[in-house]
C-alpha cells in the first residue's frame, strides 16, 4: 500500500527522512479492525517525529500520522481515536502510562490502510466530510479537553486563547465560540488576528497586550513567550489550562507569588479520551459547527503540507486526501 513515513531523523532539516513510497498492508491482529483511510490530517507531532521527537530508531521505518477518517471492515463511516492504551487498562486512558499514539507504536494514518483497536473507532456522522472528520483526533480532540473537561467552562464564560493559528489553538476559538463562551485571541500577526476574529474569536489583541477584562481561563499552547501574559489575564480563581509550549518550557519567572495571592489553579491537558472523541463528534453534528481547514492535499503531495507545517504557514489543519 501507499503511505508516508519517517526513514531517518534530522534536527536541522526533518524533511530529509520523510518518504513516500510503499509499505506492506497490515494485518489486524484479535480485538482490532483495518480502516481504509479516506482522509488523514497533518500534526505538528508528525514534523516533531521526522526529527526523532516521541520516536526510538528501533521504531524505523515508521508510517507518519495520527488522525484519519475512513472506513471500517464492514464499510461504516468512522473517525479514529489516536490514542492506544493497554488492553487491560480501565477508564481515562490519557492516565495510562503505557499509552501511545499512533505513529509512535504502531504504524499511523498517513496510508492507505491503517489498523487499530476496535475500541478505537467513532461513527463518522453524514454532516461532517472525511476531510473534516479527520481533523478531530488530534488538535480538535485535545481543545475539547481543554476547555470543557480540564476547564470546566460553561456558556457565559470569557477565555483567552493565546496563539491564534495553530491547529488547537484556532479549534480552541471555534469550539468556545459554539458554545457561548466569550473569545478573546492573541497573536502577534496581523492577519491572523483578522482570521481569527472571522472564525469566532470576540476580540483580538497583539501578543502581550493588556485586555480590558479579567478573563475566567487561558487555553495556553506556546509557554514562555506568553506565560506571564496569561497568568496576568486570569480573574482570582481563574484557570489557566496547559496542552503545549511550543516556544520553550524553561520560564524565567512562572509568576508563583501571582499564582498562590490570586488562587490561580494550573491545569495540565493531554489529548483526550474515545468519549470524549464522541462527544466532540456529536456537538458538531448538533451544532453545524465544521473543523477549519487550511488546504487539503493529495496524499501522494504529502511533502507539499509537511513543508507547510515545517514553515509555520498554516492556519487551521492540513489534510491528506486520497
């Protein structure tokens, strides 16, 4: 079968190690189902893998991508969950410490074909397209954790979301926005302000710039760069809820004195579980509400999006279409 995979790392030029090529069809062992792949999309995670991020030589040659939509043996419609977990494990299994996702494991999405547990399929309804249902398992799954299930906000609420343009970050606006949250955005590009205020966001503000009001949380995704920033946003008692730092994590000042005076709560957030994959699903469906896409690409030009994503000109999600 067709599929895109990592062959080498590079730090310097992660690109080198990607191929596209053919790689054997897989094999679903007890307990899991083949998918036909109909739409994969492209993740940060992907690029950090090219680099040897998440991913052991060991592991080499490694097919790229964790989410996808398609079809399963019997031909449903379905969205896969990317995160696998023990077999024996019970519950949130974003809490289980052998867990991983697809592409670091086992072979990812970025194929013709992928396998995974049974378990780990969700029905794909009619109102969402391929295309856009294989931008949930990542990037849209890992904001609905975020601001519902680790944030706790309901509708009313005022949430600051730092960093418009990246994939959960623009999921975090469109997400709140369809649930009557009030959405403040930062960034520290223009046009993405602007793109930001066309896909939800109530207000927009230069990165750093003081806002007019006290907000309940932060979704916060870069880390150093805005840190202080959200600590300062927050009401006494607001949450600031963390998924990411990708402009460092090392902090020259984590504002602790801000922290304990105010009652700041500090919330970690990892992807997210298959219900609430189904929940997501579910709301979309409910509400009308469609996953933003930057560009959808032949699965055979996958080079074209990885180069993309390596040069930050994204804003929404890159998709793999076959």
């Amino acid at each position: 079968m067709f599929a895109v995979y990592a062959e080498s790392f590079s730090s310097e030029s992660p690109l080198d190690g990607l191929v596209l090529g053919e790689r054997p069809d897989p094999v679903a062992p007890d307990g899991w189902t083949t998918v036909t792949v109909k739409a994969a999309s492209l993740n940060h995670h992907d690029v950090w893998s090219l680099r040897g991020v998440g991913l052991k030589e060991e592991a080499l040659p490694m097919i790229l991508g964790c989410d996808a939509a398609g079809l399963d043996e019997d031909g449903n419609e379905v969205v896969v969950h990317a995160v696998i977990s023990d077999p024996s494990w019970r519950g949130d299994e974003t809490f289980d410490p052998q867990r991983s996702l697809l592409s670091e494991r086992h072979q990812g999405t970025l194929a013709d074909k992928v396998i995974v547990p049974r378990r780990n399929v969700v029905p794909k309804p009619a109102s969402l397209s391929f295309a856009e249902a294989a931008c949930l398992p990542t990037a849209w799954l890992t904001a609905y954790r975020m601001l519902f299930t680790r944030g706790g906000l309901t509708a009313g609420d005022t949430v600051l979301v730092q960093g418009a343009g990246g994939g959960v970050a623009t999921a975090c606006i469109i997400l709140a926005r369809a649930a009557g949250l009030r959405v403040l955005a930062t960034s520290r590009d223009e046009a993405k302000r602007t793109r930001a205020l066309e896909i939800g966001a109530h207000d927009v503000f230069e990165s750093g710039a003081r806002l007019p009001v006290k907000v309940d949380a932060v979704m916060e995704t870069v880390g150093r760069a805005t840190w202080s920033h959200s600590i300062r946003a927050l009401r006494p008692g607001g949450t600031i809820v963390v998924s990411g730092t990708t402009s460092g994590p090392k902090l020259d000042d984590a504002e602790l004195t801000r922290i304990f005076f105010l009652q700041l709560s500090v919330v970690g957030s990892t992807m997210g579980t298959r219900d609430e994959l189904a929940k997501l699903v579910a709301m979309l469906d409910a509400t009308g509400t469609k996953p933003l896409i930057d560009r959808e690409v032949a699965l055979t030009d996958a080079r074209e999006g990885f180069a993309a994503m390596a040069g930050g000109d994204v804003f929404g999600k890159i998709v793999f279409t076959r």
